[in-house]
C-alpha cells in the first residue's frame, strides 16, 4: 500500500488515503461524471484507509436519483477531491486530478458504465 495525499483547489479541504499504486484512472459515463471529466481512483477506498480535514462550511455534498453516492466538492473553490461510491455506500472513490505529486493526464484509464445503472 502507498500513502498518498491531495486536496481541493483552494485547500480547504484536504485528504490522505492508502491504496495500491496509482497506474492508472476510471472514468464514469454516468450524467454527473461525464459532466465533470474528472479521472477517479480505479479502485475504491475502505473509510478505514482515508481521512479528510476540511475547514468549516467548506465540504459540501451532491446527491441526486438513488441518493446513495454522495460526491463531495469545496464550497469555496467548487473542486470535487472525492465522492462517496453508490456501490459501496461510505467506500470512496478519489479524483486523481486532486493528489498531490500525480499528473492525472498521463494516466491510461479504463471507463465505468455508470449510465447502465
């Protein structure tokens, strides 16, 4: 397991999680992840394994149809570091472009059908 770490935009929100190394990204066609294009962890985050600190007011949350996943974005800089996986209610997926050190555009990654859910 590596150790990594990442944030917002702005920082207001910032986070470390374990995982395997990151090689590559998933991407989801679903309507909110095709919107915003953003490279995703290609496995899910046990909570156990991630811890986040935002500062107050600035972790706010999305969800819409089923209510279960809940993406999670800065109040302040309107960035998305990670979402709540519909899948795995309280695993998190993390968005790649949020890690600290990684350039997320280098990445191959795979695509999630989303959309057929």
């Amino acid at each position: 397991m590596q150790h990594y770490q990442g944030s917002c935009h702005c920082g207001a929100i910032r986070f470390t999680f374990q995982g395997e190394p990151l090689v590559k990204g998933l991407r989801c066609n679903c309507s909110i992840c095709l919107r915003r294009g953003a490279a995703m962890t290609p496995y899910i985050i046990a909570p156990e394994h991630i811890q986040i600190e935002a500062e107050d007011g600035a972790l706010a949350t999305y969800s819409f149809g089923s209510c279960v996943a809940k993406h999670h974005f800065c109040n302040r800089c309107g960035i998305y570091p990670f979402h709540q996986t519909m899948r795995w209610p309280g695993h998190y997926r993390v968005n790649l472009g949020c890690v600290q050190g990684l350039d997320a555009t280098k990445l191959p990654s795979d695509v999630f059908d989303g959309a057929a859910l």
